[in-house]
C-alpha cells in the first residue's frame, strides 16, 4: 500500500481504451492496483469517476477520499481471484436476511416493519422465486435449500466490478434483499437504506440521539450510496 502515501507527481490525468475496457492514466503511464495489476475499469464512465479522483488530488493521495478507485482496486485483487467465495458469502445473508426477523413486540414497532419490509419479500419471491420465510423473535429460521440457491446464483452471474458493489450493498444493509433491490435500482438508495434503518430508528425516538451512534450510521449511509453509485456505473454497457 506504499503508493497511497505518494504526493502528487503528474500533471494530466485521462482515460484510455484498452483490450477489456478502460484504463487511466497519469501522464501517459497506466494506473496499476496496489497489487500491481493494470487499472481497467469495464467501461468509460466507471474509469472517469475513477480519473476525476486522480484528477482531484492536490497534495497527497488520501484514499479515503478516492471510494470508486479504492472500488475498483478491491473488485480486480480481491474479487476477482475469489469471485465464487465472494458471491458465496453474500449469498449466505439470504439465510439470516434482516427483513425475516421481526419484533415480538411492540405492536408498533411490528406494524412499522411490515409496512417496511413485507413489499421487499414479495418483490424478491415475485421477481426472482426467491421465497424468504419469517420468524418472530431471535430464533433463527430455516431457509429453503432452492431459495438459497438462487441467492448464490444471483450473486455468480455478476462480475468482479457488480460482486464488489453488491457486497457493500448487502453487508452494510444486513439484507440480501435489499441489496438486490439496489442493485437492480428498485427504489433510491436513500429509501432503501432508510428501511434497513428501521429497528435503529425505533430505538433512537425512545432513547435519543447518540452521537456515537450517528455519526457511525452517517458513514455506512454515505458507504451505501457510493456502492450503489460504482454498481450502477459497473452495469453500463
């Protein structure tokens, strides 16, 4: 990771075709991951969200500050030489979904996550014959062996560069669901998040704000949002 720690050293910044796709460049040499692999992205717009955060560095490259390269750095040396554990472990949330476990009380609280949650389950089973059952409480509950293999079958068909994305989209949410929603642009980020927020938002109108707590949500809500931003880049043709 030494390179992250480099100040600024070039002077132009532009995207290029390659064999696979598209490549960027710092005067005229290609950038490479921290892994040393070429830095292609699948398609021209993805490698200008990746060159307009090369094109913004000023001093130092912070890489907090650079989510689509950092993206894109994990898609081609992590993702891509496991793609199918990858997909896999994403796969798996459909087991433990957020949107299955309901409250055993109160009333309200209930009422307020299957107005949230039960058009979620229903587009899934109706869409993709992806049938979640639901519990009530914290025991767990038994998915079907054929749900759970259409789960693992979404998650295959997608490339390193969607498998990166969908991964935030589903840890970050704690729903298979709702990550496949975003990823298929279902609803905006901003509203599906708010319904993965639901318990969270429960707990905060009767205890108050932390803010501990806001600030970490601030940073997964901000997270959602990009990796809903770099799957939807990644799909273009």
């Amino acid at each position: 990771m030494s390179e992250w720690k480099l100040k600024r050293f070039w002077s132009d910044v532009a995207t290029q075709p390659e064999a696979d796709g598209f490549a960027v460049a710092l005067d005229g040499r290609i950038v490479k991951t921290p892994a040393k692999a070429t830095l292609v992205l699948p398609n021209e717009t993805l490698a200008a969200h990746v060159a307009d955060e090369w094109r913004a560095v000023e001093v130092e490259i912070k890489p907090e500050a650079m989510p689509f390269t950092r993206s894109a750095n994990a898609a081609l040396d992590k993702v891509a030489v496991q793609h199918e554990e990858v997909a896999g472990l994403i796969a798996a949330y459909a087991e433990t979904d957020l949107l299955c476990y309901r409250a055993d009380s109160p009333v309200e609280l209930q009422k307020r996550q299957a107005e949230a949650w039960d058009a979620p389950l229903a587009w899934v089973r109706d869409t993709h014959g992806l049938h979640l059952e639901v519990a009530t409480g914290v025991m767990p509950v038994s998915q079907s062996e054929a749900s759970l293999q259409k789960a693992q079958a979404l998650s295959m068909g997608m490339s390193a560069f969607a498998l990166t994305a969908f991964h935030d989209l589903v840890s970050l949410s704690g729903s298979f669901v709702l990550g496949l929603m975003a990823a298929q642009n279902c609803d905006t980020p901003e509203n599906l998040w708010n319904i993965s927020r639901i318990d969270e938002n429960w707990q905060q109108e009767l205890w108050g704000v932390d803010d501990e707590a806001a600030e970490m949500a601030a940073l997964k809500k901000a997270q959602f949002e990009h990796a809903y931003a770099f799957y939807q880049a990644s799909v273009l043709s």
